[in-house]
C-alpha cells in the first residue's frame, strides 16, 4: 500500500503495516508534534525552512504525517530486519519494463535523484533498540536485545519519551509499543513518519512466587469445601498464555485439593480446598510444594513451600489426672508454706487453654479462709497460723474452669496433725541456679555436680535430727564432714534431657522424737546439643525415568533431633558431591532436579546430603542419595557403518553365512532389544535376529547377477518402537565355474580351402571363444595339442588372438586335408578349464567334390593329443613381436640369394607392413572378456569351403 505521494499535491494517507495485514486511514491532515516533548523542538524550524525554500502549493505534502506499525518478538538477535520505510512508503522507483531483473531496495533507492535520506528525528536511545539504515531506510534491531518486561512492565502502563524512541503500553494487557519519529529527506520527497513497533511476548519467564514460604491458616473446625485464598499468588512478566495458567500441589495429604479463579483483568489466584475433617490436636500443620505453571511450550514453572497452619478452637475443656488427692499439715506448719497443688489439663491452645482454678460452693468460708488457693497456679498454701480449735480433716473441692466448659472437679482431702513440739527445720542453700523455687541442670554435667547445702535445725534443741533423701533419680544426699547437720546435695551419674527432663525430689529430716519435715526440691534439666540429626532413611533409593519434565519432584527427605527447641530444627544441604542440577530446599527437604535426565549419559547418581541442626555449635549427619535413571525409548538402532560391502564367492552354498551387521541401541532392556529384517530381497537372503548374520536362502550364480543391494531394517522393542535402516552390498567374487566356449568354428565338421599360392605368414583362420568368466577366469589362451595330414605343422597358432598362420610356403606335397586339434584354456584358479575344437584345412586349388572331404572328416581316425601348454601374457605386446618376426625372413631370404637382396629385402619389407598394419588394426578391437560379433563367418562356414589367397 502506498504511504502518501511521490508528488506535491498527491493525496496524503496514513499507512498502518504490520506483517500480518495493511489497512488504511483517512488523511491525518497536517503535521501534529507533541508540544510537551522537548527533545522535538527541532521541528518547527525545519517546517519553517522548508516553508521558504519550497514551493508554497505543495506545503500539504511537505506537512503531511505518517504512521506504520511493524511487528517483531522481543530477544531477537542483532541484524533482524524490522522493516524497510523506502518499500512501505512506496518511496522506490518502479522497476523498468525494460530490465526485468529483480533489484535490491538499496539499489533502487540509490536511482532516486536526488537520492533518500532517512534520520530518527532525534537520536536519542534510539541505537540501542533499533538501528536506521539513512540511504536505504530499513530498520533493524541493534545489539541491546529488547526486553518486552523491562520496556513495558516497569513502565507501569504509561508511555516515557527518550528522545526520538519512546515505550508506550496501551490498555491492552499484552501491547507494548517502542514508538519512532523518522525524517524523510530532501524536500521532494518529506516525510514526517511516526513508526510504532509492537513488541511480541515470548515464554522467557518462569512463574515466580514472591516469597519462598506461604503460609495459610485453616480453623479445625473448618467444613469439608471450605474454599480460602492463597495469598502472594505467583508472578510471570510474560503475558497471555505465557503468563501464570494452573496452580497445583505436590502433596494434597488426602485433605485438601487446589482450584484456580480468574478474575476480569485475566488475575488467577489459587485457592485451597478442604477435603476433609481437621483436628489441630492430631496433626496441627501440612507442608506441601505449591507449583505455578504457565502456557508456554514448554511450560515453566516456579514453586514455593505452602505451609497450612491448622488454627485451634476451643474444642477441649480442662482434666484432671486424679479425682482425690491427700495432704497432711502439721499444726506448727509456717502460715505461706505451700502444702499442695493441683493442675489441670487443656488440649487447646492460648486462650481456648486458659485455665481458673476455685473452691466449689460446697467448701465451707472456715476451710476458704485457712487454705488459700491461687486460680492460676492451683497451688494450695496454709494461710492462716492453725489453731487449737480448728477441725481436723477438710474437704477441699477445687474446680477447674475453662471457657465455654463444664468445669473438671478434684478433691483434696487435707489432715492436720496437732504436734506439741515443733518439727525440724530444713534450711536450704542453693549452689546450683534457682529461680522460684526450681533448680536448672544442664544435662551435659559431670557426675557428682553440686546442687545444694541443706542445713537442719532443730528448734528444741533436745532431740537428735537425721536426714534422708526420699526420692528415685541420679542424686544422693549426704553429711558434709566436718560440719554437723550440713548434707550436700549432688549427683550420681550423667543426665540425659532426652530421656527425663524434669525431677522432683524430697529431703526429709525427722529427729529422735518421732517428728519429720519433708522439703520439696524441683529440677529442671536444660536441653544442650548433644544430639545430631538423624536420617529415617541412611540410604536413599530413587528412580526418575529419564527425559523427565524440569524441576522434577524427586523425594522429601526427613531427619529427626531429639534435641529441643532450635538446637533440634534441621536444615538440609547438598554434599559437596552432588551434581549442580538436584536442588534441595533447606527447609523442607524436597529434592528436585532441574535438568533433564538421560540415562545413556549416566544412569546412575550418588551423592551425599547433610542434615544440620542449629545449636552452637551446630551438628549434623549425613545420609547417601542413590538415584537410578530408567531407560526410556529415545534412541532409535544404530547400525556401526551405513553402508556394509560383502564380498561372496559365487556358488556360495545355500544358507552360508555372508557376513554379520552389527547394530547397536544405547537404550536397555526391553528397549534396547533388537530385531533385524530384510526389505528387499527378502525372497533371496534371510537375517539371523540374534547374531545380526546375514545369509543367502539359495546358491549364487555371477554370471546370472553380480550384485545386489539390500535394505535391512533394525527395529527396537520400545513402545512405540524405533527403527533405522542400513544399505547392503553384496558383491559376487568370480569362481572359475565356466570353460571357454568356442564360438568359431562352429562345429568340429567344418572346413576351409586354403589355396597352395598362400604366401608365408598369411592369416588362414582364426579360433574365436568366450568365457562367461571374469579378471584371470576369462582370459583365454589357444593352442595346437593334435595335428594330423600330410604337413600340419606348417600351421601356427596364436595362442593370445586364436589366429591361425601359415609358417611354411605349402609344397605339392601338402595337398589334402590338416586337421589342427586346438585347445581352449582360460586361465582360471585353482584349476583351468578348457575346450576343444577341430580346425579342418583342406588344401587344393578348389574343391571338386564336397561329398569327397565330407566323408574324409567322417572317416579319419582320432589325432593323438600332444598336451602343450599355452604361453601368454596377460598384456599383449603385438607390435613388438610382430616387428621382430620380420627379422628372420629377411634374414633367410638374405642367405638364400645374395643377388635377389634388392627384390627380396622389398618383398619382405611390403609383407611386414601389410602384417603391422593388420594386427594394429586387431589390437585395437582386441577384448579378452567379450566376444567380437562381426569375426563369426569371416572366413569359415559349416560345411562351405572359402578360397584364401594373398589378394
């Protein structure tokens, strides 16, 4: 689409371009700049300026605004074209009818005269999002990659000018526009262009929760689907189906399950559902991993640990252990001193526990008024001094009130013994610490630690005073030599918290009258760190299938402390050993990993994890993670070569192991499990599954098929299975299988006339034969091994060509049938095999009577064979030979007439030439391995005699 004229008075229109579809709009009239925006101030002078030094007529056009809009994602690399302004403003030149050839914009804005400027109209940060090609005018993304989140996220909505760039995020949620002012220069051809490039979501952003532990609190008595809110929902920066899509919890316990609800601006928030019946006093928190996944291909995903806090309700009311408790008072007992106490039990907590001790109605004012009781501690102390009228036994009945409860009722039976003289008195001094009445141990000290000096009086001062220890622990009381009446409180063995943390024990001193007093002594062990976490589980076992999903739940490791408080919280770390990909959450113990497993890699993982707990110093123990990858079907058959040659001799028995095809599969068990088959030729060769050999059902012939090229499949045992295929080639060795077979002559009953003129040297016949053999097989060699007529042996063979000569001039003498018995051998291995044939020469001037030499060839006895083996070479060497044969005639012929060497040396230099230029002619058309067609009937048919003379 056009974006405004190339000519002053053209019509101006706004062009929207985005890569998917154009649209128009109506003329945006004159040139609008933003008054606020002082990085534009340039503008109305170079409008001005423009004013004076352009034609008035054609200030519309100079005026006129643009506007384009290109699409890209964000992340993409340096150099990515955005859009080319000359193309889109319709600013280039056509392309001429007369050269057809496609041009480059560059090179068609270059033929503008004058030619293009293109500018941002004021730099700004423009370079370091985008990059303006000033001749051209193609846009393109610079070297700071852009970041849709950081451009339009952090700019809360609204749009920041940078000089000529600017970040605009409209209401829609997902747009984001990078806003340009690009010049167009000269005058000609001005343009005032406002370029909009909406910027892409891509999924680079996991959801992330903003903080890393969620609480939720849950009333016990909450009903089955009671739905609540999960606050600090996670967070994605990418938009859409990028964004936050599904909550989910990795362990739901059996109690609860998540649904997610989608507000109007597209907001999910996970929301916890109660599946079942809760009770704070069975199990008062659940720890789980709650996962935010969003739409991406792949999804990412980010997790947080989601800790449920069941929150108490006053769903208990106070107990007593015991319905009767006895106490015995002594009638000088000091007014303060406690003589009891009473404690009840509430399962709730905080408030719902609080707990007010009273006396019943039924006590009377007199038992109030001598034994006061506090309604926090239930402890009973005597406060009044008793006198002699005061009644022996008092029946307390206290009550135990909690709110919204029927109160719990104990009764304590009190007796007062009426004494004449005073008991003794108990003095202690404490060594230890001792703080209202309750002595602290730590439980780590040494054996015989002092506790506390008793001093025991006796205010008579007439009776002798013994004391004693009454009670079960690791303490003893004895006499402190050289005092008297001084006993040493110490104790007899190590203290341990874990087992017993809490010890009441009673000194009594009685003297000789019969009187007793027993003191109360309460301690409390302090808890030290003597305990290291330990593991449920020394040895961890674990199996993922491999290719597993990132951040994959592995297991939830637990160790225990008997220490209290924070010397017994455990914290979990990675041993040093341990790959960086498996994470372990400090706090609950979930181990993950966050890569993709695969077990050709390594199938096995071993590493340590800690367990440290945070007392000063801190202990901890250590357990191993043994973690075995299981195989999934994810490779498919390598075959070790693509291609296998074999190489088979011919008549290979049937079923003869050819060669083996070794494939592999990195996968296991079942998996990695094996078939092999053969496409093609399947009706020809078979393949042991097992041992991958490849045999042949049949005997293979060369000379019917020399090769063959198979396809074999390998298919795994995975489901679905997995296949590869592999290309075999089987080439066929020659075996000398073949004996030469003899084409010319065609039968042994064939002749020929030699006329008795034959010159010496002339070619009579030849023997022509194939062997369906090949290499050394096939190269034959031909000899005489029988002769028979009145001179034979004037005839030569040779034993490369199969030509027949004659040696020697033919006399009267030699009228009359030769036969030549010739052999054919080839030269195969191990053994040569050969054929035979009759060569008939019948000598005469003609032939007068054929039925004469038919019935010779009828009658003429068996010719004696004189074996001779051939001797050839396998490369022929023709020239050379025929060029010395020559010598000896021109010797002989030398010898023979000193006076005719003239006419002689002529003659045998002419039969020489016409001999070169013969064989030059057949060592040219020469072939061992293949027959010559046209040399069949040359000069020999069966049973026609054929005349052979020197012309």
């Amino acid at each position: 689409m056009r974006g405004g004229g190339d000519e002053c008075g053209s019509p101006a229109r706004a062009v929207s371009w985005s890569r998917a579809t154009w649209r128009l709009r109506p003329d945006m009239g004159s040139l609008s700049l933003p008054s606020s925006s002082a990085s534009h101030g340039n503008l109305p002078h170079l409008l001005l300026f423009f004013l004076f030094v352009g034609p008035f007529d054609c200030l519309a056009s100079y005026s006129r605004a643009t506007e384009i809009l290109y699409s890209l994602n964000e992340g993409l690399p340096e150099g990515v074209l955005i859009g080319s302004l000359a193309e889109d403003l319709r600013l280039l030149p056509s392309a001429g009818a007369q050269d057809p050839r496609p041009q480059s914009p560059q090179h068609r804005v270059a033929e503008r005269s004058p030619p293009l400027s293109f500018s941002l109209f004021s730099q700004g940060l423009s370079g370091q999002y985008v990059t303006l090609d000033n001749h051209s005018g193609e846009l393109h993304t610079s070297a700071q990659q852009i970041d849709r989140e950081a451009l339009c996220l952090e700019g809360g909505g609204g749009t920041a000018w940078a000089g000529s760039i600017s970040i605009s995020s409209s209401p829609s949620a997902d747009s984001c526009l990078l806003l340009l002012d690009v010049l167009v220069l000269p005058q000609e051809y001005f343009r005032f262009v406002k370029v909009k490039i909406a910027i892409n979501d891509i999924n680079d952003n996991a959801p992330r929760f903003p903080i890393s532990q969620i609480s939720v609190w849950v009333p016990e008595n909450a009903p089955v689907n009671t739905r609540l809110a999960i606050d600090h929902p996670a967070v994605d920066p990418d938009m859409g189906t990028n964004g936050v899509q599904t909550y989910r919890l990795l362990d739901y316990h059996h109690m609860f399950t998540l649904d997610v609800e989608e507000n109007e601006n597209g907001e999910r928030t996970p929301y916890l559902i109660v599946m079942g019946l809760l009770d704070r006093e069975t199990q008062d928190h659940y720890v789980s991993i709650i996962i935010a996944e969003d739409g991406g291909s792949p999804p990412l995903l980010g997790s947080a640990t989601l800790t449920i806090g069941i929150s108490d309700i006053n769903d208990n009311c106070p107990l007593f252990t015991d319905s009767q408790i006895n106490i015995t008072v002594y009638g000088n007992a000091t007014v303060g001193t406690p003589i009891a106490a009473v404690q009840a039990v509430d399962r709730d907590l905080g408030n719902n526990a609080q707990i007010i001790y009273s006396y019943s109605q039924k006590v009377p004012q007199a038992s109030k008024d001598l034994f006061h009781l506090n309604e926090n501690t239930g402890v009973i102390k005597l406060f009044s001094k008793i006198g002699g009228s005061v009644l022996q036994t008092h029946k307390l009945t206290i009550l135990a009130n909690g709110p919204g409860c029927i109160p719990a009722v104990i009764t304590a039976l009190v007796t007062i013994i009426k004494v004449i003289f005073r008991p003794p008195e108990i003095v202690p001094r404490y060594i230890a610490s001792e703080i209202d009445g309750i002595i602290y141990l730590k439980e780590l000290e040494p054996v015989n630690t002092p506790i506390a000096f008793f001093t025991i009086r006796d205010p008579e001062g007439k009776s002798k005073v013994n004391c004693y220890l009454d009670s079960e622990g690791p303490f003893r009381l004895f006499p402190y030599k050289p005092y008297s009446n001084e006993y040493l409180l110490e104790t007899t063995k190590p203290m341990d918290y874990e087992l017993q943390q809490f010890y009441e024990i009673a000194v009594v001193a009685w003297n000789s009258e019969g009187f007793q007093v027993k003191k109360m002594i309460k301690v409390q062990l302090l808890d030290d760190n003597d305990n290291a976490p330990v593991f449920l589980q020394p040895l961890v076992e674990l199996t993922i299938e491999e290719n597993n999903a990132p951040n994959a739940f592995l297991t939830k490791l637990d160790a225990t402390d008997a220490d209290s408080g924070e010397r017994g919280q455990v914290s979990y770390f990675l041993g040093p050993d341990a790959p960086s990909y498996f994470s372990l959450d400090s706090v609950t113990g979930i181990l993950t990993v966050s890569t993709q497993l695969d077990r050709e890699e390594k199938e096995k993982y071993r590493y340590t994890v800690r367990a440290v707990d945070s007392g000063k110093p801190p202990q901890e123990s250590v357990a191993t993670v043994v973690i075995t990858v299981l195989d999934k079907n994810d490779n498919s058959p390598r075959f070790i070569n693509k291609d296998f040659s074999f190489f088979v001799p011919e008549n290979f028995p049937g079923y003869g192991e050819i060669g083996v095809i070794s494939v592999t599969d990195a996968d296991t068990g079942q998996n990695g499990w094996v078939a092999l088959s053969v496409v093609n030729q399947s009706d020809i060769f078979v393949i042991d599954t097992g041992k991958g050999m490849l045999r042949a059902k049949v005997s293979l012939d060369r000379e019917q098929q020399s090769s063959y090229t198979l396809w074999v499949e390998a298919i795994d045992g995975g489901a679905p299975p997995l296949s590869s295929t592999a290309k075999i080639t089987i080439l066929l060795l020659d075996i000398n299988d073949n004996p030469p077979l003899v084409l010319f002559p065609q039968s042994n009953m064939s002749y020929l006339l030699v006329l008795p003129s034959t010159l010496p040297g002339s070619l009579v016949t030849e023997v022509y034969a194939v062997d369906k053999d090949t290499g050394m097989n096939a190269v034959i060699a031909y000899s005489i091994i029988g002769r028979r007529g009145p001179r034979p042996e004037s005839f030569r063979i040779d034993p490369k060509t199969g030509n027949i000569t004659l040696e020697e001039a033919l006399l009267q003498t030699d009228y009359g049938l030769h036969r030549l018995l010739v052999k054919v051998s080839d030269h195969g291995y191990p053994e040569p095999l050969h054929s035979t044939v009759m060569v008939n020469l019948f000598v005469n001037d003609t032939v007068s009577n054929e039925s004469y030499i038919e019935n010779l060839l009828r009658k003429e006895p068996e010719i004696s064979i004189e074996e001779k083996e051939p001797q050839i070479s396998i490369e022929p060497t023709h020239r050379k030979a025929e060029s010395v044969s020559c010598m000896p005639t021109l010797v002989a012929l030398s010898v023979i007439s000193l006076s005719s060497i003239t006419f002689l040396t002529g003659m045998g230099i002419y039969i020489c030439l016409r001999k070169e230029k013969k064989h030059h002619r057949e060592d040219e058309n020469l072939e061992v391995h293949t027959p010559l067609k046209g040399k069949i009937d040359l000069h020999m048919r069966e049973r026609k005699p054929m005349d052979i003379s020197n012309i």
